[in-house]
C-alpha cells in the first residue's frame, strides 16, 4: 500500500465522518508512515509543482482524465 492523506469530500459530512473513523483506528505505524510520506511531499514539491501538475491535467481533454487521476494530481505524492 502507498502511504498517503486520506482524501475526503469536505461536502459530504459521511466521508468526513468515515476518514475520521478510519484515522482514529489506524495502527500508530501507518499514522506515522502516512505523516511521514506527507511530509516529505511538502519538502519535496512546493506551489509551482502542485500546479503544473494540477493545470497539466486540467488541460487534458475530458476524455482523456478520469475523476481518479484529476484527484491524483492534487493529491501528495
């Protein structure tokens, strides 16, 4: 498994409510690896990064982006 944010739809109380849920009963190990990968995200790509890889895949004609990979390119790798 890739470590990684939990992503949530800050619209949806349900998702929020479940990402909460699963954080609090994530074992201490995959908490930290998870803050770690973040963290080391944030030093590694900073605002311009985040956004040519964002506005790359804004421009890609629709057909071609699937909702996953348009979450992907905001995401922490």
């Amino acid at each position: 498994m890739r470590t990684r944010a939990l992503l949530v739809n800050p619209y949806d109380p349900e998702s929020v409510a479940a990402a909460m849920v699963q954080a609090l009963a994530m074992p201490l190990e995959d908490r930290r690896a998870r803050h770690e990968a973040i963290f080391q995200a944030l030093l590694r790509d900073d605002i311009e990064t985040w956004a040519d890889r964002f506005l790359g895949v804004l421009g890609r004609p629709r057909g071609e982006v699937s909702d996953l990979e348009r979450m992907a390119a905001v995401e922490l790798h």
